[in-house]
C-alpha cells in the first residue's frame, strides 16, 4: 500500500521530546477563578469529553452502523495523516483530539477505539503488514472502518436495518470482491466511491454527499492483499503512545479576571509544537484528505485561500492583561507576598522588604510561547512544579521556558511599585475541535461549572469570522468533474463579522443565536472561522478590542439562512436509485503538431521521453470550439497511436494542458505546460518491432474536458509526455514513439436527448 514505507520508517523514528510534562501543574490558585467556561454551538461536535463528542456527533444516527459511520467521520474532521505526536507517559485520546489532531494509523485508530468504549462496545486491533487496523463488535460480529486508509465497505445482512451492515477484515479475506467490486475508481478524482453511489448528477440533481474513500492514494488492491496477512493483537487500550485516557488531563477553560483566552482557526508561523519545535505539523498527503471528501471537505475548504492547501496545527492566546485600577485583581493572583493596592498600582507593603506575585498560566492546550511586560518588576521567574522551585526568566521571551507545558507558574519581584502587566502565551489547538459556526441558524450555549464564583466580575464570549458563499450549485460542480470540496467558485468576505454577548452569573447558563446567511442567488458555505474569545473582566473593565472594520451579522431582505446537512450523515442514507441515460459517441480529429525538447529543439517527430538533458514532448493542436455544454458530457478520451513503447518496462504517458498557445514547427517554453489532465499506459514493447500498424491508447480527460466546455478553461492545446512512476516503469527511464503526422482523436460521449 502506498503509505506503508513511510509508516514503517515513521514508526521507526518515532522519539519523545524530553521537555514538557503536559500535565496541569499544581500549586495555588487564583481566588477569583471562574471554572469549566464551555461554549459550545449546536452543529459542531462537543470535545470536551470523550462521551460528549460521541454524543454530539451520533444523535442523530438511529442503528449502530449509523453510529459508526458517524465517528468515522468525526475522525476524519479532526485528525490528520502525520507520525505520532507524543509527551512524556503518552497521549491520551482527549488530549490528541483537542492539541494535536494528527497521528499515524496506530494512534488514529487507538482513539477511534476510545470513542467506540463510549458506546459500550468491544474493539479489536488488527493489523497487516505495515498497517495497524482496529474493528468494533456490534450486533454480533465485527465491523472495520479504517480512519487512515478512509475506507470502510457494506456487505449484504439480512438481519441487518436495511439489509447491509459494514464488513469486517474476516468477511473482506474470505469474499474479496467485497472492496475490488464494491468500490468504483474515478480516474479524474483520483479516488475511490461505492459502487452506485458517487459524486455524479442523477436525475437533476447531484449525489454530492457520496463517501470518498482512500482519497490519499491507496487502493481497493491494497486492502484486499492486506487482509490477507491479518493478525491479532488483542483489546489494548493504546498504541505507540497514543492511549484512551488521559490522566490529569482536563478540557475545562479555567479564567480569573484579567485573563483571556482567545483560540483561532489560524496557525502562527513557528508556533507549533511537535518534537519541540523541530518539525512542524502538516498532513503529509496535501489536500487530498479532505478535497473530494463531503463529510469533512465542506467544513475545511474556507482555509484554503490564505492558509494553504494541506490541514496543519492552529493556535490561541492566553492572555493576563488585568485592569490595574481595580483592587479586584488582586483576586486572580495565584500568590502575593508584601504587597498592597495604592493609586492604581502594587507596592510594597513593607519599603524595606522585596514584593512579589505570582501569577498562573494554565490552559487545556499545550504551550508554545510565552512573553511578558511589567512595569517596575526588577526580576522574574518561572516555576513547572507548582511552586516548589522557580527559575530566573527573561520576561520578554520566556518561550524555551514554557515550551510543552499545560500550566506554569510566573513569578515577579519589584522593590518599589508595579506599575503595568501583561503575560501572554501562545497555545497550539487542533482547529476542528473547536466549536464552529455552521451555515444558517447556530444555536451557542455558554455555561460555567458554577456560575456564582463568577461573582460582580462578567463573562465576554466573541465570535468572529467570515461569510462566504459559492456562486454555482453542485449540480454545476458535478458537471465540471471538480472537486466536491476545494473551494471550486466559493470565495469569503475580508469583513470580519462579529457577535460578543456579556453575561453576568445571574444570566448563566444561557444561549443566544447567531445567524450565518447566505444571499438568495448564492449557495450555502461554511463560514471562514476566525476566533473564539473568553475572558473574564472585573467591574468597570473593558473587553479586548474587537477586529478592524468589525460588523455585526446581518440578514438581509436578499438573503436567506440555508443550510448545509451534518457532515456526521455522509454515507448514513443508501445510494440514490441511479437513472440511465443514452449516449451517442463523436470524435473531433486532432493533430500531433511537433515535438518539443526542455533545451529548445524542435522536430518534426521525436521519441517522447522525460529524463534530465533529454526530455520531449509531442504537442497537439486541434478545434474544440463546438463542445457540448459541461452536464451532457459523459465521458471524454484523448486517443493517441503508438508505434514503439519501451523494452523493459511500462510507460506512463500523461496528457498535458498547455496555458499557452504554440506556433507550428517552433520551440516551446516548458514553463507553460499545465497540469496532468489525464494518464495512461503503455505497456512493454513485446519485440523489438514497431507496431504496424500502430496501436492505439485512451487517457481519460473528461474532467479537463468539462472545464474547458464550461468556459473556465481556454484551450491551448496540449502535450503528451512520459510521467515517471516507478509503480508503471519500475524505476527505468521510458519513451514512446508517435508516429509522423500522428492523427490524434478527441471521443466524446454525450447524453442524448436535450
């Protein structure tokens, strides 16, 4: 399987950073502290707990295999392909889901496993070479869903709601046509659908909601051979380091007043934390996890414009910025000695002696940075083990000190008076765990573990994020063969948008709604979140500032609240009935122009190869001014002869869009040769002699084809050249010839009928 190599190697070079305990450090606490601060929206799944994320993203399956369906796909929203993150004494699956959201197939599946114990059921790992794999037991026999690969397939149950229920390992080795005829690859996505039940119109309307699966590059084969190699490994409860519990780990938001937190959907360039902070997080596969995916694709596409293609870490701030001119935060000190409130500042009680106060950093999510300015402090000093010994620090940059920790403890000394403070650290959080707003209507609920301990002080919470929309329907997305979910025709507002509501402990626990339109000629997106904040602020104090050019939510008279369904029921309902349609076959002639070299020859014919100081390809011109429009294409091929293929091995031949015109007989930039609209191959050339006559071969190029016919492309023509795959040419350097004056052919099926 293609992700096993790099699996093994990182399994191999799996080490522990030595700093950070990554348990909350004990010690004193402020008085004033105001305890498990939780805000949680109504579509977006609760990570607070293990039991509440299963909760939240099951309620609304009614059979198990729904439910199982229903993690799954809460475990692709929150997690990524990346080698294991790991902390002294391990991972907990809690604290995975909400710091890190990325691991290997091991770890994955080891808190896969810990939100099936939610459920009551039985696990059981299972792996193959290579792979580690885990199968849940319910109604009697075990099912396998696999959140690394991204694939899990039905069989026939009669017993079964519907009369089908998710196959196991036992049932795939024993009926493998389960996988190799179950799924249907789609060449122009790169990646597998159900039989039946993929990203097509049908009727009028489009099955956008069909499950991708092994979108990362792994194939039906692969799992069939897999299988085959199974062994157990028993019910642990863990795997390389990453394990259901989380000891002395807790999601509650604990904030005194002065303090802040404020988490993002964004990341901070070298504020991460993996390994210390020697590598830095990122999904290894790119995109190609969530682009074709409708469960999770929807949610992620808004950060694909300004934070780059692939899933990574994001980050928050923990702020202590108290108002100095009340008495009150005295309160949310972890410790004083010597010290007295005077004239909106501290001093020493006793002139003669040192003040000090002692301030506490703590938060569910792990340290990355952390700064500091006080006004009149003469030293400061920085204290892990709650207090029992304090080291010297440079407030202004205390990162290497804090760096993997939860919770620490800052002390500042001052002989005279203290005059300002602030301490902020950065934190690293898994975006997907946080509570998202959702297209249309959003319901936020906003609780304290007690609320009168909030006492005279106020609770602020601030949304802050950016509406979006898309300009074609996915009716219209289907029939330009895009992808489902990368932000195809969608585009989000540069105007922050903002909702912050105030709360006194009388008003808790409370909710307010938030209401996220879409204008009436648009369709639904998700919006592009940026912030959520909590802080608590004494009497008299005032919120942090909210963005520049600020704007509360507006519904319109031209707009409306549409909706998007959970992305927790892709691939809870059957697959649609398909509806056959008739099409007739045209061919638009082509020419093979010329052939063109990287060093600016140009020839009438030239083997095609593409090898460093010898690298050719043939470029091809042609009409294709009359094409159908995009919904009555159904397929498109690029038919193209060979006479010679190369003698030991396969050649993989890809068609090239050019993005920019040719002249006939001339040399060509390289610069300009697009994307891979297609592939195909052509096998060992059996015997030394040409083929006579020469022999055809058919890359599909339906989804470049559709572009082009829906305007969003200009054609240029194209080249054929060799693509190196060691899967296809097993490491040789290939070519191919073409015949001289080479007719090349462009067929088309095309629905009859409108």
């Amino acid at each position: 399987m293609r992700h096993l190599p790099a699996l093994l190697f990182a399994m191999a070079a799996l080490v522990a950073f030595a700093a950070g305990c990554g348990e909350e450090t004990g010690g004193p606490k402020p008085e004033a502290l105001v305890r498990r601060i939780k805000v949680l929206t109504d579509k977006a799944p609760d990570c607070t707990s293990l039991k509440a994320a299963v909760e939240s993203v099951t309620r609304e399956c009614k059979t198990n295999d729904e439910k199982a369906i229903a993690i799954y796909n809460f475990m692709l929203l929150t997690h990524y392909h990346l080698n294991y993150p790991s902390e002294p004494g391990g991972v907990g699956a809690l604290r995975e889901i909400n710091v890190y959201g990325w691991s290997l197939c091991g770890g994955l599946h080891s808190v896969q496993s810990a939100l099936w114990r939610e459920l009551g059921w039985e696990w059981r790992f299972v792996g193959w070479t290579g792979h580690t794999t885990v199968e849940a037991q319910y109604d009697g026999r075990w099912h396998y869903l696999d959140v690394f690969l991204k694939y899990y397939g039905w069989m026939p149950d009669a017993n079964a709601p519907g009369g089908r229920t998710i196959a196991g390992e036992d049932d795939i080795k024993g009926n493998p046509a389960l996988v190799t005829e179950g799924l249907e690859f789609d060449a122009g996505r790169k990646v597998y659908f159900q039989k039946g039940n993929k990203f097509e119109v049908i009727g009028d309307k489009a099955n956008w909601r069909a499950p991708a699966f092994l979108v990362c590059g792994d194939t039906a084969d692969g799992i069939t051979a897999g299988v085959k190699t199974t062994n157990r490994a028993g019910s642990p409860t863990g795997w390389a380091g990453i394990n259901f519990d989380s000891p002395g780990y807790s999601t509650d938001v604990n904030l005194a007043p002065g303090y802040s937190l404020t988490l993002t959907w964004d990341a901070i360039p070298g504020a991460h934390w993996w390994n210390g902070r020697k590598d830095v997080p990122g999904h290894t596969c790119g995109d190609k996890d969530y682009r074709n995916c409708p469960a999770i694709g929807p949610v992620l596409e808004p950060y694909r414009p300004s934070g780059g293609a692939k899933r990574s870490y994001a980050n928050g701030k923990l702020l202590f910025a108290p108002d100095l001119s009340n008495a009150v935060f005295l309160k949310s000190l972890a410790a004083q000695e010597n010290v007295k409130f005077a004239d909106g500042q501290l001093v020493a009680a006793d002139a003669n002696a040192l003040a000090s106060i002692t301030v506490a950093l703590q938060s569910p999510y792990i340290m990355t940075r952390a700064s500091g300015q006080a006004d009149g402090a003469d030293s400061a000093s920085l204290s892990l083990d709650g207090g029992k010994t304090f080291k010297p620090i440079k407030l202004e940059d205390f990162s290497d000190g804090i760096g993997g920790q939860y919770a620490c403890l800052v002390k500042l000394s001052f002989k005279t008076a203290l005059k300002s403070l602030r301490l902020e650290a950065t934190v690293q959080c898994s975006r997907c765990a946080l509570p998202y707003l959702s297209p249309g209507a959003n319901k936020v609920s906003v609780s304290l573990v007690e609320p009168k301990e909030l006492g005279d002080n106020q609770l602020v919470v601030t949304y802050a994020w950016q509406v979006g929309s898309r300009s074609k329907s996915y009716e219209e997305i289907a029939d330009a063969g895009a992808e489902v979910a990368r932000a195809h025709y969608a585009t989000w507002s540069s105007t922050p948008t903002v909702v912050q509501k105030t709360f006194r402990a009388n008003e808790l626990p409370a909710e307010f709604d938030i209401p996220v339109p879409t204008a009436k000629d648009k369709q639904p997106v998700y919006p592009r979140m940026l912030f959520l904040r909590r802080e608590v602020l004494a009497p008299g104090s005032k919120p942090l500032p909210l963005p520049e050019g600020a704007a509360a939510p507006q519904v319109g008279p031209n707009d409306e609240l549409k909706t998007l369904p959970s992305p927790f029921t892709v691939g809870l309902g059957v697959p649609p009935v398909a509806v056959v349609r008739k099409t007739a076959t045209r061919a638009l002639e082509l020419r093979a122009s010329h052939a063109v070299s990287l060093d600016g020859q140009a020839l009438e014919n030239h083997f095609i190869k593409w090898k460093e100081g010898e690298t050719w390809v043939m470029l091809v011109s042609g009409d294709l001014k009359d094409l159908p429009p995009p919904k009555r294409i159904a397929a498109a091929r690029l038919v193209f002869p060979v006479v010679r293929g190369h003698a030991k091995a396969s050649t993989k031949v890809g068609v090239t869009w050019l993005n920019a015109p040719f002249e006939p007989g001339k040399p060509y930039d390289f610069k300009n040769l697009g994307d891979l609209a297609g592939t195909a191959v052509v096998p060992r050339q059996p015997t030394e002699a040409a083929y006579d006559p020469p022999k055809t071969f058919a890359s599909d190029v339906t989804r470049a084809l559709k572009k082009l016919a829906a305007g969003e492309e200009k054609f240029n023509g194209f080249a054929l050249r060799t693509v190196p795959d060691r899967g296809v040419d097993e490491g040789y350097i290939v070519r191919f010839d073409m015949p001289t004056g080479a007719k090349v052919q462009l067929e088309l099926d095309v629905y009859e009928g409108e």
